[in-house]
C-alpha cells in the first residue's frame, strides 16, 4: 500500500511539460497494493469518463496480481504436498488414513508390505480388517474413547497380516479436525514390533542357549575320541530344535571324517565305516558358519552330505541343516553339523548362527587336541596304507642251521621296509592303526612267493601276532603253502584267551607253532604251557654271552631238558660267536640262528649256509 509520502514523491517526480495527472488506486484482496498514475501535456486532461477507464483499468490490474499471486500460492503448496506425499511413502512407519465413518482413503507401501495387503484391497474397508481378534470389547471401547473427545491414541495393536501371521504394532491413532472443529479424518503411524520382538526373542534364546551349551559341555566327559564326540552330540539334541548333530575331523587329504553322531541310522553307520566327506562348496573353512537348505530338489547344497546322508535326513523329516567349523589354535580341524526338524528350518537355523559357532569353538576346546592326534594318526595310518598297497618291503631270509651236523634245516622270513624303517616299530604302529593284520598278511604273502627259490626240504617259519592268528588269516595266507610251515607267534601283544588261540592254531594245521622270544616280554611259561608249541626260540638276549655266564647256561639247561621231556625243539637265536655255540652244543639245544650262520639276505644263496 502506498502512503502519503509515496505520493507527494511520485507527483514531484512528473516529467517535464506534462501539465496534469491523475491516480487510481490498485486494490487486491480489500487492500490498496499500489496506484495507476497517468500523466499528460494538457491542462485538466482527466474528465470523469477517463477516470472511470483508468479505474477499471486499475480493477483489471488488481485481478491480474491478485491470480498471480494465489498461482505461486498454490505451486508452493503443491511442491510442500509432494514434499509430504513422498516422505511418507518412503516411510518405514505405516500411515493408514481413514475418513470419519471410518473407511480407509490412505496407505503408505510400508502399511500394503506390513499388511499383505494391495492398496486397492484396502482403500474403503474398515480398519477392523487388520483385527486379530485378540482385543477385547473393553479395549476398543477406550481407543474410541479417546478419538471421539479429539484425543490422540497410543498403544500396542495386535493385527493379523493377510496370510494370517499375527503381529504387533506399536500405533497412535489422532483425529484430524478442520477450521470449525470437526473431524475430517483419522491418521494412523504404526511401528511393526515383528523385528524388534523377534531380535528380542533371539537375544534371550541366545543367551539361554548358551548357559545351556556351557552347562551342557560341562557334563562332557573327556574320553576316547569317540565316545567323547557322541556324548557331546547327545547334548546337542538335548536343545530346543536341535534333532541331530555330527561331529567330523579333517583327515589329512582335506576330508571330513565323522567321529561321533546322534541322529539317523544311516548317519551312524556312516560314522562306524569312517566314511569320508568333503567340505561344502564354498565353505571358508575358518570363518564360514552357514545353514542349508534339505530337500529333495536340490541336493547340490548340501552335496558335502554325500546322496546317502541327505536321503537319510529326508527320510527323517530334517528340514536343514547347519554347520561351522572346529577351530583349534586359529586352525580349523573338522566340522560340527546340525539338523533340525522345524517347518521354515533354513529360516530357523539362520536365527541360530550364532549359538552354532559357539558350538564349533567349544567342539574345538574338546576335541581340538584329539583332532591333531586324529590327523596325526590318520597322516600315519595313510602311511602304512600306502606301504602295503605300493608294497614298499620286502622279503629276507636267515637260516635256522642243525647245531650238530651244520645243515641248514628252515629259514626265517623277515621283512624290511623301504627308507630303512624299523621293522618292529613299523608292525607296532600298524597294530595301533588297526592295519596290523593287513600288513602282517600282506608280508607273508610276499615272503611265500620270494621263498620259491629255497632248497624244497627246509621249512619256512613265519611271523604272526597272535591277533592275526585269532582272525583266521594267518591260517589263509599259508593254506596253499608249497614247502613245511611253521608259524612264530610274535609278541606284541599279550594272549587274553588261550582256549580260543589253541583252537586258533588247530586251523593252521599243517603248519607247525613256535613261541617266539622265549625269556622276554609275554612269552612265559605259561605261554608255552598252554600252547605246547611244537618249537620254542630262545631269545637272543638269553644267548648272548652264554659262553661265560653260569646262569644263563643253568636256565637253558633247564629248557633244554624242558624240550627232552615234551618232545619241543629248541632255537637259539642271536648266536653270533663260536664260543656260544659250543657252549649250546654242549648243553644240548638242537638248532641255532643267528650272523654266525647268516644274515638275513633277499635271496638264499652263496651267503647262506646248506
């Protein structure tokens, strides 16, 4: 609006020569905005006709401004609107805006993806839709309450999603009035609490479950690998949703060797027959801790399973399965596995990923020290399997000579091992790896056919642990024998049952029996009483200086006469000076063995005595 002085300024400011003018006021909206001024050269130029144009003028002036104005108006509120409207779409509350009766005009995406419902499902029904139906009367009865004294509502709404998952929602719900007061609309901000209650629900299920595990490890009691790994397992189960569990040790070639189970038959076998496994593909063997999927359709998840576990598992109603790996000394040495039963399982075990590497660090804590010395052992069981398949030995022999006449009457087979391993320790560790009898088989079958060569009167003496002899191989291998057998049971290991080993060696027959080391370890004399072996060898440790030792000659004097009276020859073994087997001549012992009469070669022959 223009003032006093704004028109005493304009009405100096007239151009030169112009002799009269006149002013109208421009008006918008009941207020003066501005003024028209019209100058001209004459005197009284303006007459009533000019001023009335000039004031409609100025009136058309007005309404050009005025919609102008009001158009910029409406451009800002437009642009704030469309602010509004994308905020709240991009929400990640739910906004649901109803008209009074009430009828929903309005829902944000977030509101249709918490809902399951589309917008055109939603726009004019009742908000009752949402309804679980775990509400009261009394409770809608307050909410109303409130909105109808013009009160905003806060609460926790209980709602069924459409697939009929149940939900909470945190809400408040507040009437919207207009100038006069009266409701337009109500507006509805909900928070869906699913998460939160489920992250919620996790970290107390987590927490549970791991005082759970550590009281559960506790009640572990260290033992054999096996037994310790099952009884583990069996705790395992003994947690809410967990139906199976396995735990495996890498073996040296990179495998999974399962080592303890409590799950499915089939699972167990697989644990009995050492079945080997590979790692998941794409399993980061130190840092992954994953859940698979178990289903027929796709097998290849969880191909590390091999066909036989999964069908297993699927037979049994497993819908998943987890993993993480048993880390020891940042060094990952197997896996611990678990199935589960549980509907939507992939999704239940994802939840548990954390309480499953818990149980791979406390597997790692049990079994961490087994699991080298289960590498260990298996790195050396390879060993050993690789010596017998390549046969990385072979067969020598040393003689058995008649102390009297000097002809040689048997020979021994020994076996060496390639890279000048000992002998002993190398059927030792066999034994402890449960490949002894393979091993011992194995070398006497290559010593039956390297002996082809001996003279076809002398007899050929074996070496069998008396375990070997108790499994019946050692009568299988010498069964199609083409020259004498006598079979020397070593002493590895002690005899348990001597009614079962001398029905034992029944089934060895032809071949005669000789105890073997008479005089040390567990060859006793109740050993050679029970057995009435058909020779007895005298240990080398008894002969060695028998020449000048009165006791040593006393003691086998006494065997000797033993021998006489039980019709039992004798050996000798480890006579390696003239002088001892004078001495033994004289007291009697009929053969001897020992680098006096021959070392042991690879081939009978010059160095040998006949």
């Amino acid at each position: 609006m223009l003032t006093a002085g704004d028109l005493a300024g304009v009405a100096a400011a007239a151009p030169d020569g112009l002799r009269s003018s006149t002013s109208v006021p421009v008006t918008v909206d009941g207020a003066i905005d501005g003024a028209l001024w019209v100058y001209a050269e004459q005197t009284d130029a303006f007459d009533r006709q000019a001023i009335a144009e000039l004031e409609e003028l100025a009136t058309q002036l007005a309404l050009g401004l005025q919609r102008l104005r009001r158009a910029g108006q409406l451009l800002q509120a437009v642009a704030r609107q469309s602010l509004l409207t994308t905020a709240i779409d991009q929400a990640a509350e739910t906004f649901v805006v109803t008209d009074p009766t009430p009828a929903i005009i309005y829902a944000n995406p977030a509101a249709i993806a918490a809902s399951g419902y589309s917008l055109d499902e939603l726009v004019g029904q009742n908000p009752s839709l949402f309804s679980s139906g775990q509400h009261d009367h009394a409770f809608y009865v307050g909410l109303w309450a409130d909105l109808l004294n013009g009160r905003p509502w806060h609460g926790v709404l209980i709602n069924r999603r459409k697939n009929g998952e149940v939900y909470e929602e945190d809400a408040t719900i507040a009437p919207v009035h207009d100038a006069a007061g009266t409701t337009m609309a109500y507006v509805a901000v909900k928070h869906d609490l699913s998460i939160t209650r489920g992250l919620e629900a996790d970290l107390i299920r987590e927490r549970s479950d791991r005082a759970a595990v550590r009281q559960m490890v506790s009640g572990v009691q260290p033992g054999e690998l096996k037994a310790t790994a099952d009884s583990f397992c069996e705790a395992v189960v003994g947690l809410d949703g967990f139906d199976s569990a396995i735990v495996l040790l890498t073996d040296p070639s990179g495998y999974l060797i399962p080592i303890g189970c409590r799950g499915p038959t089939a699972l167990r076998r697989m644990v009995g027959e050492g079945t080997r496994i590979p790692y998941p593909d794409g399993f980061n063997q130190k840092t992954d801790v994953s859940a698979l999927t178990v289903d027929g359709a796709t097998p290849s998840s969880v191909r590390w399973l091999t066909l036989a576990m999964v069908e297993a598992l699927l037979i049994d109603g497993f819908t998943a399965v987890g993993c993480a790996p048993l880390v020891w000394r940042g060094e990952v040495g197997g896996l611990v596995a678990v199935a589960t039963r549980v509907p939507v399982g992939v999704e239940w075990m994802q939840t548990r990923l954390g309480i499953l590497a818990e149980f791979g660090s406390l597997a790692g804590v049990l079994f961490g020290a087994q699991a080298e010395q289960h590498e260990q052992r298996e790195a050396q069981r390879a060993e050993i399997r690789d010596v017998i398949d390549a046969q990385r030995f072979h067969p020598v022999f040393q003689p058995v000579v008649d102390l009297a006449t000097g002809r040689v009457r048997g020979y021994e087979a020994l076996t060496r091992f390639d890279g000048n391993s000992a002998p002993d320790q190398c059927f030792a560790n066999a034994h402890l790896l449960a490949l002894g009898d393979e091993l011992e088989t194995a070398c006497v079958a290559a010593a039956l056919v390297a002996a082809r060569g001996l003279p076809a009167d002398v007899w050929l003496s074996v070496n069998f642990s008396p375990e070997v002899v108790l499994s019946g191989h050692a009568a299988r291998t010498v069964a199609d024998a083409s020259r004498p057998i006598v079979i020397e049971l070593t002493e590895h290991l002690p005899i348990g049952d001597y009614p079962l080993m001398r029905e034992a060696i029944q089934g060895c027959t032809p071949a005669r029996i000789s105890v073997d080391d008479a005089g040390a370890g567990f060859a006793s004399l109740r050993h050679i009483l029970e057995l009435q072996p058909d020779m007895v060898k005298l240990d080398a440790g008894l002969i060695r200086g028998i020449d000048a030792d009165p006791v040593r000659q006393a003691l086998t004097s006494g065997m000797c006469h033993f021998a006489r009276t039980t019709g039992t020859i004798l050996i000798a073994e480890g006579v390696e000076a003239e002088a001892e087997a004078e001495t033994l001549r004289g007291l009697g012992v009929e053969l001897a063995q020992g680098y006096l009469f021959g070392r042991p070669v690879e081939a009978p022959g010059g160095a040998v005595m006949t």
